[in-house]
C-alpha cells in the first residue's frame, strides 16, 4: 500500500488526496491550518496534521503555491531524503500574471532537486486544475496528468497510486522537461484568469 502526503490543504491538495485515497493509499494532509487540512484529508485511511510534523508518506505532493515552498523546504531540511517529492507549482510572477520567475533554461522542479538532491523531485499536476481532477473529466476528455522527471521508478510509483485512483499518466520525459511543462500551466492559467477558458475547463490530452 502506498503512503502519500500532501502539503497543502488548497483546491488542488483536497483533489489530489480524493485521487490518492480513492486509489486505496494511505493519505497524510498537512497544511499551516491544521483544521483545514482535516476537512481535506478524504478515507478511512487518512490523517491531517500541520506543516512541521513528521512526515508519513514515500511520496510527498507539494501541493502549494510556488512562493511557499522555500518555508515548507526549510521546515523539512534534511527530512526530504529517499522521498518522491512532486512539485505542482507554477512559479508566476503573481505581481503581474505575465511570466514565469525561473530562468528561461530552468524550472520551479529543477529548482527543488537542487534544494534537495537526496531526493527525487517530479513534476506533476500543475497543468490541471483541481476542479478537473476532482471529476476526472475535462470537456467530455478524461483527465491525463503529465510527469516528468529522472527516475523511472519514482515515476512509476507515483502513476501507480494516480491511476489506481481513476486518472490516467503520461511520461513526459527527463525533468528537464518541467520547463515546457510549466510553459504549458502558465498559459492555461492565464487564459482562465483572462476568461478565455473556464476554470473547470483547460487542457487535455487526446490519445
């Protein structure tokens, strides 16, 4: 049975705990706001706490908004060895909503594994949008979440616990492709917020 821990108690933490739950896996929820994560935490085999307990899970979600996760790194520093961490973020620059804060040849994921080399860093969910992952549908289109990332098993780990929860993977490739992947995120976020496309809506994948 996997173990998943999700840090962040948002719209896309509460998803992403409904998949790895409905999927049978052992679901942690920590969030600053102890009482939220609660509320997110779905199944019988789940648990909530705050941001600083001790982490229960092999793969853990960070499920936060790119700013926040340098406070979440530190609070775990030396903590994050030998997990799958998966990074969902998007890092725009929020002043403007009109680019990304990472340098053209890099990525918030990349960023991540050199933060913590001991661990091995995915990239994942960040082009869907939470009310997508909740239905498992996007436009008549079932959801597809894209991956990238440098190890195989990790990789395979994560799908495991994504896919038995109802939603479908795709390998994107080598971590380096986190930067087309976040490319790909920022222009479906800022079509929503512009009302181009709904926030039910977005992106899918036709196989």
């Amino acid at each position: 049975m996997s173990n998943v821990t999700i840090i962040g108690a948002g719209g896309m933490g509460t998803a992403i705990a409904g998949i790895a739950a409905k999927g049978g896996a052992r679901v942690q929820v920590l969030a600053r706001d102890a009482e939220k994560a609660a509320a997110a935490a779905a199944g019988e085999l789940s648990t909530a706490g705050a941001v600083g307990d001790a982490i229960t899970g092999d793969i853990v979600v960070l499920a936060l908004p790119y700013p926040a996760v340098d406070e979440v790194l530190a609070a775990y520093e030396g903590k994050l060895d030998g997990k799958i961490i998966v990074d969902i973020t998007n890092p725009l620059d929020f002043s403007t909503f009109d680019s990304l804060v990472v340098p053209a040849d890099g990525s918030a994921a990349s960023e991540i594994q050199a933060r913590v080399p001991g661990a091995k860093v995915l990239k994942a969910f960040n082009t869907n949008f939470a009310a997508t992952l909740a239905t498992g549908e996007v436009g008549g289109h079932p959801v597809t979440v894209l991956v990238a990332g440098d190890d195989a098993d990790a990789k395979a780990s994560f799908a495991s616990v994504v896919e038995a929860g109802g939603i479908s993977v795709i390998d994107a490739g080598a971590l380096k492709r986190a930067r087309e992947l976040e490319a790909l995120g920022f222009l479906q976020l800022t079509l929503a917020a512009g009302e181009k496309v709904t926030w039910t809506g977005g992106f899918a994948v036709a196989k």
